[in-house]
C-alpha cells in the first residue's frame, strides 16, 4: 500500500516498544495511571490530542482525517501538550504523535490496530459511519481463526479466518459466502484489526441491510503462513512480505483450488455461484479481478476496492490487452450480478482506475462505479465494505 511520504518515512518498522525505549523521558509519565484524556471526543464530534512530554519541544498529531495526511501542532499547557481537532465527520481513523520528529502511539488510548508493519492508535468518531464500524448491541457472529491446508502454494497448513452469521450453530441453514482479500503487506488479521469487518457485517445485518453471510478472510501472501505472530518465530528467512509474490498469480490458484474447497466441505454454504462473492482492496482487488477474469462462472457478486488496471498501475508495456479482453468477455458473457468498483480522488492508483473503466466500456461491459473524496486507505475500504454487502445475494 502506498502512504504519504510522511507517515511512511516516519511510522516504517517502528513498534510501541522501539518508541518507548527510544524515549525514556516519556517511559515513567506515560505508562502510570494517569487522569489526563486522550484522545476525548466532544458532543460536537470535535476531539482533543493530549500528551504529557515536560521536556519535547515539538508535538504534533498526524491521522487519516487529513486530506493529505497535514498534522495538526500541539500546544504546551505547563507539560501537556494538546489540540483540538474538527469537528470531524463520523468515522473510524488512524493516528499518531509525533515527538520532537519521532512518531510514536498515543500512550493514552489503549486501541491500536494493525496493517502489516503499520501499527496506529484509533480514533472512533460516533454517529453515521462509526456507528456501523463500532461494536453495538447486536447479535454477533462468530470469528475463528482456520489452519487449512494448501497444496496448491506447498504450504501443509495456512491460516485464515472464518465469519460465520449470527444463529449459524444453532440452525441447519445453508449461506452464501463472501471471500475477502487485504492488500499488499497485509496478512489474515488486517480485515479484523484495521478493517472491522465482523462488526461491520453484524451491524449491517442487524440492521436489515445484508443477508446473512459466511465471510471468508484470507491471507493472500503466500510467502507467509499466517500474521506475524502465527509464523514460526526462527523461521530461518528474511520477512519478504510485500506484493512481489501476491503478484505472482499463486494465492489466486490456491483461492480456488484450496480455500472454496475447504469452505464448501466444511461449512454449510450454497456452493454456486449466485451464492459467491468476492471483493478485495489494493492488491486484493487485483487478486479479485485475477480470480474472476480466470474463473468467469464462479462469483456473480464481484467488488474492485482501490485497484486499476495492472499494467497501468505498474506501467508494463507488454500489456497483452487482446488477451485480458477475451477473458473479460467470458466474464461479461456469464452475467456477474454486481460488479462494482470503488476508488478515492486522492488514490495513488486513481489514474490505473480510469484507464480499467475505458477498457471495460470499450467492451460494453456493464459495471457500477462509486467514487469517494478519499485515499488509497482503511477510511475507504471500511466505506466500500459497508456499500458493497449490501448489494450482495440479493
């Protein structure tokens, strides 16, 4: 995933730990009890960013609410610095504080989340948005997290995870499947830390808005069994994630030699295609048009998060566009119920969009197409989840 150089030259590979050791001033103020709040959102959907750093002498607060990721300065009150942010609109954001140039987490909220290397403190602004992302009184379903095996990628086990819809063990009904791809850098856990998808599932379906669903979350690097802390600790390698490998068409195969397999002997699903759909962000959203383009009757419920076309995005100049045409024929030919595409004005990959829409209309091929003020980040893939459920088993 691409971020602003700012957050990527100074959140790469930095953990809470690496930060605190690095900042022992902060150690002892920061991990106590403390009756400072932070971050505090106020009934106007404004929010203040404190931090008690006596001895810094530059503190800023950077998130995802930004347009272009500016951080906001704070202000030293004696040794809190602080700021007032917004109001900001209902949603759910990533931040971090920046101490005299190194970021770090706020030491004062307790949720992070995860994508990859990112590790980002969050922020949870109610009402619209943030209420179909946050935890509500609802009936919940079930999260479990699967070892399957994999011969297609020769791994004997990997690792993903397995929604299954409120009432599920205590009824004999059968569902429809949604599977579920991250992007580039990402693992299994980045749909449930980062993106919320069990929560925002339950809600929209809690809310008459979805059909009950099974919701498959994968891994799609398939140079690495699991997250990162369900890998062998001494694995003996280098960590090579990254999109070299998930581009090499190999999670694809396994996608549909091995996970739909699985699912389909193992859980109570309808195995056909009216009854499958298949959406991903990013690198996801390549695997997603890979796995359709390649399999044409199998999904009739296809979602394109954040993702062009291939050879604009990594500007390959032996595009074989005459072939890429032919199996999106085949596709156009086997009627996909929905295929929809979302994509940000600020995303990096905005232009690769454009130029997958001229094929796609050079052919007729009918698509519904959302576009969003926004980046190549989790502010849209929550969004584009929580419009594209809807849409499906219909």
């Amino acid at each position: 995933m691409k971020k602003t150089n700012l957050l990527l030259k100074k959140l790469k590979n930095v953990g809470l730990g690496a930060i605190l050791l690095a900042s022992p001033l902060l150690v002892d103020a920061q991990r106590r009890p403390s009756n400072i709040t932070s971050p505090e959102v106020l009934p106007d959907n404004s929010v203040i960013f404190r931090i008690k750093a006596p001895n810094a002498t530059k503190v800023q607060v950077v998130g995802t609410w930004s347009r272009g990721f500016k951080p906001n300065e704070m202000v030293k009150k004696d040794s809190i610095f602080e700021v007032k942010v917004g109001p900001i609109p209902s949603d759910m954001y990533e931040y971090d504080i920046i101490v005299d140039g190194l970021p770090m987490l706020d030491p004062l909220n307790k949720a992070v989340t995860r994508d990859g290397a990112w590790i980002q403190s969050r922020l949870m602004v109610p009402g619209g948005l943030g209420d179909i992302i946050d935890v509500k009184p609802v009936p919940h379903g079930d999260l479990k997290a699967v070892w399957y095996d994999s011969p297609t990628i020769g791994a004997p086990q990997r690792r993903m995870f397995i929604y299954t819809p409120p009432g599920y063990d205590k009824s004999n009904k059968k569902y429809p499947v949604m599977y579920l791809l991250h992007g580039g850098g990402g693992d299994e856990e980045v749909w449930v830390s980062r993106g919320r998808a069990n929560y925002i599932i339950d809600n929209l379906i809690a809310a008459g808005k979805a059909e009950p669903m099974i919701v498959v979350i994968t891994n799609g690097d398939v140079n690495n069994i699991g997250a990162p802390l369900d890998r062998t600790a001494f694995q003996g390698k280098k960590d090579n994630t990254g999109i070299g490998a998930m581009a090499g068409g190999k999670f694809e195969q396994s996608l549909v030699q091995d996970v739909i397999p699985y699912i389909e002997s193992n859980y109570r699903v309808i195995a056909d295609a009216n009854h499958r759909a298949i959406t991903g962000f990013s690198m996801g959203g390549f695997h997603t048009q890979n796995t359709t383009n390649d399999n044409p009757t199998m999904f009739k419920y296809i979602g394109v998060m954040s993702m062009g076309l291939w050879s604009a995005a990594r500007n390959d100049s032996n595009f074989d566009k005459a072939g890429y045409i032919t199996k999106l024929k085949a596709l156009q030919n086997a009627h996909p119920k929905v295929y929809w595409i979302g994509m940000g004005t600020d995303d990096f990959l905005y232009k690769s969009g454009v130029e997958l829409r001229k094929v796609y209309d050079e052919i007729g091929f009918k698509y519904t197409y959302r576009e969003n003020i926004g980046n190549h980040d989790w502010n849209s893939w929550r969004l584009y989840l929580s419009e594209f459920v809807p849409l499906c088993f219909k």
